[in-house]
C-alpha cells in the first residue's frame, strides 16, 4: 500500500523528467495522470477510518551517511488533499 501513497506523488514527478528527455508530452502526461489519480483513488478506499490516526507510514533512506530518509504518512484530514492532488 505505500507503494500507492510514493506513486501519487512521484508519477507526474518523472513524467515530467520523462517529457523533458523528449517522450510524447500528452501521451506522457495523461499516463502519469492517471496512475497518480487511480493510486490516490486505492489508497483514499483503503483508510480504515475505525482506527483512524496516521496510516501508511513509509520512510526511504536518502543518504545513510547523513541518515536522510524521506518519510510519508497520510492522517485521515490529509486523506482528502492526497487524493485531490492526484485526481
């Protein structure tokens, strides 16, 4: 399921890499569009709102020299912003 939350974020992120490298804009676009809002869609359906609190809690090192990581959790107030940004 963090798969889901990464994609609805990073899909127009490297769609937008992919165009810059010379991939057909709106084919490229419209691909991206649609993997962030059908992720964005999963992941909204899948909030168990009976526990409620943060759910689908992901973190990926960055640098372990430094111990970066980027870490993303979804609250269920935040819930509706995730899925508006992808959609």
């Amino acid at each position: 399921m963090n798969l889901l939350v990464h994609l609805s974020y990073l899909a127009p992120l490297v769609a937008g890499l992919v165009i810059l490298a010379g991939a057909p804009a709106r084919k490229t676009a419209i691909t991206a569009s649609l993997i962030a809002a059908v992720s964005s869609l999963i992941v909204f359906l899948s909030y168990d709102r009976a526990t409620a609190g943060f759910q689908f809690l992901s973190s990926v090192p960055l640098a372990q020299v430094v111990d970066w990581s980027l870490g993303t959790q979804l609250e269920g107030t935040q819930l509706g912003f995730d899925g508006c940004a992808g959609m």
